[in-house]
C-alpha cells in the first residue's frame, strides 16, 4: 500500500510540475493581469487531480489584510488558491524566484520575496507588505513558522510577521490548514485522497491588540489544530 503511495506522489508532483510549467506560466507571461484567475482555476484543477477536496469552516474576513497560516507543504498554497480568488500576495523565500523558469510563476503574479540571509531584508519585507495593502488591495499570506513543518506542533512564529503586523497596523486572521500533508506529503514522499480543510480563526485588528497578541494566535492556531485531530483525527 505505501509502495502504492509513493508512486502516487511522484505522478502527483509530475502533474503538477507540468500543469504548472506548461499552462500556468505561459498564461501568466501572455496576460498577467488575469494573474488570479489563472492561479485560481488552475490551482483547482491540480487539486482535484490529486484526488483532493476542499472543506471550509468560516469564512475569510473581507477586511483582512494579512493571513497567518500554518505550513506543512505546497498544497497550502494551492488549496488557498484553488478555494478564492482573492489575488493573494504570498511571502516567499528569494531563493524560489531563482529557480529556473518555476520561478517565473511568483514573479508574473507579483509575490514577495524575502531575503532571509539579509539584514535589511525585513524592512523590504515592510515596504512590500505597505505597498500590497494600501496601493495593490491585495492581502499579505504568510507562514509564520517560516518554512514547512512534520508535525502537529506549530513551530515557532517568526517575529517578522508579527513586527509588520505591528508597524503597518494590520488586519489580520489567522488560517488553519489541515489534510494538505495527507493528500501530499513532501517529507515522506506519500500521496493519498484528501479533504483539505481550511479554517478561518476570528481576525483582528492588531493596533486594538494587547503586546501579547501574536503569541495568543499561535496558541489558538495551536487548539484548533489538536481539536481537530482529537475530534476527527485529521491531521495537519
């Protein structure tokens, strides 16, 4: 059966790397401006070729203007795009924008690179958040953990995110995202049928907030990420 899994994951990661490679970016180099509708219905083509479905508990803040989500693969990302359209302006690593012509997918749709290695990377960081609220109207998601997590325990929240939150006063939510891992797991190479349930946390608008506030959001994103497996043991 895990003989099974695994040549599933890897005919998976095939299928997205072609879609991707082969619709996705010559759309977006022929009509970028049409950037959220292509990563839109193309984000849920992929995942219904995996065999995935999307369950939503709640509903995204019309106001928010940055989501803090839980990380565990791509197919956050994906299930994030493939359930709104709502022109998303992901936080990557520059190193991703490097990658030869994969690359291209977070530069025509305008996403964030961030420079870990930089000091003065946080404060480009600032400038870009300030500029995809009050100039573009589209919404920071960001990982707060900062890279992809083999666990049920939430790592520990990145100060960046929570600085910016802070400085720009922000609206934000939090997002639990959970069964992406099942449906794709990038750590141990498995893939299987999934619901992918999104859960949107009660937003907040950080300049209203105590000086604890960023640390209550890990630990309510922590709650209802062991309520859910306890409940229904779904994993995240």
């Amino acid at each position: 059966m895990k003989i099974l899994a695994k040549i599933r994951f890897y005919i998976g990661a095939f299928m997205i790397s072609s879609i991707v490679a082969l619709i996705m970016i010559p759309l977006l180099f022929i009509a970028p401006r049409y950037h959220c509708q292509i990563l839109h219905y193309f984000n849920a083509l992929i995942l219904f070729l995996l065999g995935g479905k999307i369950e939503e508990e709640n509903r995204l803040d019309p106001h928010a203007q940055m989501l803090l989500i839980n990380h565990q693969g791509i197919i956050d990302i994906i299930a994030m795009e493939a359930r709104h359209c709502t022109g998303l302006r992901w936080v990557a690593k520059k190193e991703l924008f490097g990658i030869p012509w994969f690359g291209n997918i977070l530069k025509r749709s305008d996403m964030i690179s961030v420079d870990r290695q930089n000091k003065a990377g946080l404060l480009k960081l600032l400038k870009e958040a300030e500029e995809t609220v009050e100039k573009k109207n589209r919404v920071v998601a960001i990982f707060p953990e900062g890279t992809r997590a083999d666990g049920q325990n939430l790592l520990s929240f990145k100060a960046g995110a929570g600085l910016i939150a802070k400085k720009l006063k922000l609206r934000i939510q939090p997002v639990v995202i959970t069964g992406s891992k099942y449906l794709l797991n990038e750590h141990n190479r498995t893939a299987h049928n999934s619901t992918v349930k999104i859960i949107f946390l009660d937003a907040l608008d950080v300049d209203d907030s105590d000086m604890h506030w960023y640390q209550k959001v890990a630990e309510k994103m922590q709650n209802k990420i062991d309520d859910e497996y306890q409940r229904y043991g779904r994993e995240r």
